[in-house]
C-alpha cells in the first residue's frame, strides 16, 4: 500500500484537482478559499469551499455509489429529522482524470464529539436515540437495501460471519481471539431482525457526530445509509458511550434484548474487520478498534 493512504485502490486528490473539478463545473463558486478537512472518514475526502460548503469526493470505487445515493435521500430526509444532516447544493460528474460522481454540501459548523466537548454524554445519547428513532420512522419505501453503496450496512449479523472469522485468524496474537469468537458467536445466537427493514445511518460513530456549545446538532457522512436492521446503528453504545450514558442510549431506543446483542455483535464484528485492515495504516482506527473490542467483552464479562 502506498505511504499515506488507507486503501490499496485509493486514488489520488488533491487541492488542484478539487479545485479544477470545481471552476469547470460551478464557475459560480470558482476562485473561493479550498483546504482539506480532516475527517474520521476512510472512503472520501473532504474540502471546505469557501465558508459555507464542503465537497466531497469519493477516493476508492466502493464508494463512488454513495453520491447519488445522499443527492437523492438526504432532501427527502432531513425535514423529518431533530438534527441537521448534509444537504446536498450540487453534484458534480467526472472530469480532469478524476473517474466518479462527487458533490458540494452545505457546510455544518462544528466539532466532532469528543469526552471532552458535551455537557454530558449521557444527554447526547438521549438525543441521538432521538435522531435514530426519527430516522428509523422515515418512509423506506424505494430506498436502498444494504449492498456494496453502504458497505453492507444493515443485513443480518450472519452475513457477516465469513468476514468475522477471517479477521479473527488475522488476529491471532494480537487481541483475544478466544474472548472475541465466544462474543461473536454470542451475537449470532440472538433472534435476528423480522420486522420490515428501516432506513440507518450505517456508520454511527463520535466522527460522525458534530457538537455545538456542548449539544449534539448535527449527523454527518451518510455514506452507510441504506433499509435494513436497525440494530447496526447501535455500535456506537460501545464506541463513545460507557456506564450510565450506555444505559440511557439503550432505555431512550426502547432496544429489546435481541437488538441490544445484535447491535454489540455489530461493534464488535466492525472492530475486528477494522483491526488488521488498518492495523498498519491508521493508528487512530486501530486504537478505536481495539477500544470497541475491549468495552464489547467487558460488557459481557
């Protein structure tokens, strides 16, 4: 893999070529302020334009999906939603060597969530349980089943099995895999999804959360979205919350035993698929990785 980037297929952008892309295809905005933003996001790469709007562009082909996905969705959805979320000002086409579809969105002011920059965590987990109740209760038909757009988001946990299994031979020596097999298998044996499927953000974690003088207020990075079980939108219960903010996400979701076990199954399987995928390329991954791991089987010890 080259130095610097995530994945083996990542192209390269840069500020030229952003730029180019945008005085080619929306003159109007030609000539504004352009920088990179840095994102917790792996799949595109994100440029503030001017002080208003970000463009965002996919970096590898599984992404490329995911823009008129959010063109499409996103408008619908946000009307119906307690917290802001993207919108979509234009969307580009290729052009200049660059191969996909990108877009230009609306800035949203504000900062990733942190244990350090809300009022208390156990009031962003009540209002995140908000956020997914609204968009579990959003009008899905017609929208997208899990699939390679949102990297499989939402499909019953034993679709995952195979890739599971494969990460936890990758890890022998470096977590307990014993510990992490038996909790994994734990999740399988949980009653899976009957209901129709929902729509989910399919990536709910701190770096996809912005905070404004200590609230919640704003759900970024739509690329997971897709209709399915609602229970992979609980990972982040072992991401950022513990204790007493863990018990209010789940009593606000109303969550019954078996979403609660699918939902630490998915934490869990997204960790251990992250863990020597990025084992060598981003610490920060890898330490949010093995956080998950870690609070997966306390949760169960």
């Amino acid at each position: 893999m080259t130095a610097g980037k995530l994945h083996a297929n990542e192209i390269d952008i840069d500020v030229a070529l952003v730029g180019d892309l945008v005085a080619a295809q929306f003159p109007q905005w030609a000539g504004l302020p352009l920088k990179p933003v840095p994102s917790a996001g792996t799949d595109n790469a994100i440029y503030r334009l001017g002080q208003d709007m970000a463009v965002r562009l996919p970096r590898i082909p599984g992404a490329a999906g995911q823009v008129d996905k959010e063109q499409t969705w996103l408008p619908r959805l946000a009307p119906g939603l307690p917290l802001q979320i993207p919108l979509p000002l234009g969307k580009g086409k290729p052009g200049g060597g660059y191969p996909w579809n990108w877009s230009v969105y609306r800035w949203l002011e504000g900062e990733n969530a942190t244990l350090d920059n809300v009022t208390g965590r156990q009031e962003v987990a009540r209002d995140l349980a908000g956020f997914i109740t609204a968009l579990g209760r959003a009008d899905a038909s017609g929208g997208p089943a899990p699939g390679h757009h949102n990297f499989f988001r939402g499909v019953p946990l034993a679709d995952r099995d195979a890739n599971v299994r494969r990460a936890l031979a990758d890890l022998e020596g470096v977590i307990d895999t014993a510990a992490a097999t038996a909790a994994w298998e734990s999740a399988l044996a949980a009653p899976a999804w009957s209901g129709p499927g929902v729509w989910v953000h399919g990536d709910l974690s701190a770096g996809n959360l912005l905070v404004r003088e200590g609230r919640l207020s704003a759900v970024i990075d739509f690329g997971g979205l897709g209709v399915g079980d609602p229970a992979c939108d609980l990972l982040i219960a072992w991401e950022y919350f513990t204790g007493d903010s863990r018990d209010a996400f789940r009593a606000a979701l109303g969550a019954d035993e078996a979403t609660w076990a699918r939902g630490r199954g998915w934490a869990l399987s997204v960790a251990l698929i992250a863990l020597p995928y990025y084992l060598h390329s981003s610490p920060v991954i890898t330490r949010r990785a093995r956080h998950m791991i870690g609070e997966v089987l306390a949760d169960l010890g």
